[in-house]
C-alpha cells in the first residue's frame, strides 16, 4: 500500500498565494502520473493538474497561468504552488498516484483544505 500525505493547506486571502505538497511512501517514478485534484462539498471531484513520469503537464482551464504542479524524484513529492487565488478554489485538495495513463487513480491522499476569503 502507498501512503500519499499532503502539507500545506490554509486560509488566505483573495490573490494569496499556498503551496501544497504531496510526500509519497515509495518511489514516484514507479507511477506513470501523479496529480492534484479538488472537490467540494456536493460536487465531483476535478482534476486540478497533472505530471507524468516524462514531465508532460496538464492543467485544468481554471487554474492555468496561476497554478504550478512540480515534482521531486529524489524526495518523493509531488508539489503545486498555488498563486493568484480565487473564492472559487476553495475546496479540499487531494493528491493522487496512477500506475497506467488509461486508467483510474491508484492512490489518494487524505485531502487538504484551502480556503479563499476575504
């Protein structure tokens, strides 16, 4: 079993910024791609951003030009570096860990809540 733990959430201010990150119990490069997804109450969870083992990123529309996913091999984490943010992305942030490109999440964190508020 992998333990993926997330630091780093908070409360902050409308245009603060927060930097999540994500240790892994084992290697990440024995997972094709490990991410960041959210949820909030009610709502389906949605994938934030992504990294490969190759280093290819995705961003959801939402996030990109404010949100940096970043990934240390030798430390086994995963990070995002959140800036600029917005009400709307408050939500409980969890980290994730794929084996395969087609198919679902392997691993899930316990989740991190960020909260934006004036």
């Amino acid at each position: 079993q992998v333990q993926l733990v997330e630091s780093g959430g908070g409360s902050v201010q409308p245009g603060g910024s927060l930097r999540l990150s994500c240790a892994a119990s084992r290697s990440i490069l024995s997972f094709n791609d490990m991410g960041w997804y959210r949820q909030v109450s009610g709502k389906e969870r949605e994938l934030v951003a992504r990294i490969t083992r190759g280093g290819n990123i995705f961003y959801a529309d939402s996030v990109k030009g404010r949100f940096t996913i970043s990934r240390d091999n030798a430390k086994n984490t995963v990070n995002l570096q959140m800036n600029s943010l917005k009400p709307d992305d408050t939500a409980v942030y969890y980290c994730s860990a794929r084996y395969s490109p087609y198919g679902s999440v392997n691993f899930w964190g316990q989740g991190t809540q960020v909260t934006v508020s004036s």
